[in-house]
C-alpha cells in the first residue's frame, strides 16, 4: 500500500480525505471536505464538489461532474462526461428575485445515493433525489428521472428498465424472460438470479473484500 498519486495540475482543496493507491488526474478538482476511498481513480477534469463521499474501488472518468450532496458506495464505475444534479427548483435567482442565489446546499437540495457496483455510461445525466440500485446499468446518454432498482438495465430519455444484468455485467433477459423460466444463470460468472416482486435477487450472494 502506498499513499494516493495527485497529477501536480489537480487541484485538492484542504480537508480532503483520500485513501492508499487513489489517484487524481490532471486538472481534477476536488472540494473541501470531499472524501475518497482506496484504490480509486479520478479521472483528467473531473469535478468533485464539496462533501461528496466516494468508496473503495471507484473509477470516474474524465470530465465527471459530481454536485454535493452525492455519495458513491464502492464498485463503481462512472464514464466520461456523466454529470449529475441535485437542484429541485433550477433558477439562478431566489424566489423574490432579488438576485443571484447562492450555490450553498439548502433544504431543497436533494441527496443522490449511487450503490455498490453500478455502472453509468458515458454521457449520462443523473437526476436530483434519485437511488441507483446494486450492480444497475445506465446506458450511455441515459437521462435518469427516477430511482433504478438493482442489477436493473437503463437507458433511453427518460431512461426506462429495458431488463436485467448480472453483477458481473452481461445481459440477463427482459423480466417477462426470467419470471417464465423461475430462475436465470449467467453464462459469464454461474451466479443464478430469481424475480421477486419486481426486484431481482442474487440467490447466492458472492462474498468480496470491497
């Protein structure tokens, strides 16, 4: 293990946190109080606002936009130019329009919470207020308007669940698919999945280190 690697044009604002082996590519930008796991990487351009909490063993690509109030559990991966929003009532002035509104977290600020094992694709907007299940898939381009369930598959605008993935990535069917046959097996990795009540279910969870 070895402390994380800040390319000199980052710039990191105090009280940062950021585990072993993580890296910050050049002209990221993280805000004060922003916290970030092990073994990540944080890729050219990214921004990373103030308070975020990121995992162990996430990638962001380049020119990843990360408003406050994100939390990122481990596992994840998020393709270049994904920008995510936390804002309910979009304006640059308040309400009694009395001049430029302050860009400071308040009570109409919406929390998004990005699970363990999520893949978001290139390009995709994420919406306020919004929970990205398990090990889902978010296709590129995607613009995402409300919560995905687990190991769903995304995509479209607004995006809709178009099937199911394994934790280890391919395809599973549409849900009609697996309700019909009882139970579906992943040819890539044998993990076996069941539909219950619209939720997909892992019926032998792998363990990980994560």
């Amino acid at each position: 293990m070895r402390g994380p690697v800040i390319h000199p044009t980052a710039l990191v604002e105090k009280g940062v946190q950021i585990g072993e082996d993580t890296r910050i590519w050049d002209n990221a930008h993280v805000r004060a109080g922003a916290q970030i796991g092990h073994d990540c990487i944080v890729g050219e351009k990214t921004y990373i606002a103030y308070d975020v909490k990121i995992g162990n063993y996430v990638k962001l690509n380049a020119n990843v936009y990360i408003c406050a109030l994100v939390t990122i559990e481990d596992l994840v991966m998020i393709s270049a130019h994904t920008v995510f929003t936390n804002d309910k009532f979009p304006r640059a002035f308040p309400p009694d329009l009395s001049g430029l509104a302050s860009s400071a977290v308040n009570e109409e600020t919406l929390p998004t919470l990005v699970k363990r094992g999520v893949t978001i694709g290139a390009n995709a907007t994420i919406g306020p207020g919004i929970t990205l299940g398990e090990f889902a898939m978010i296709g590129m381009g995607s613009v995402v308007t409300k919560d995905v369930p687990p190991y769903a598959l995304v995509h479209g605008n607004p995006a809709r669940v178009r099937g199911y993935v394994c934790a280890c990535g391919p395809f599973l069917g549409l849900a009609e698919h697996i309700v019909e046959i009882g139970k579906v097996t992943c040819e890539r990795c044998g993990r076996e999945y069941s539909l219950r009540e619209g939720n997909l279910i892992e019926l032998c969870p792998v363990r990980t280190n994560a």
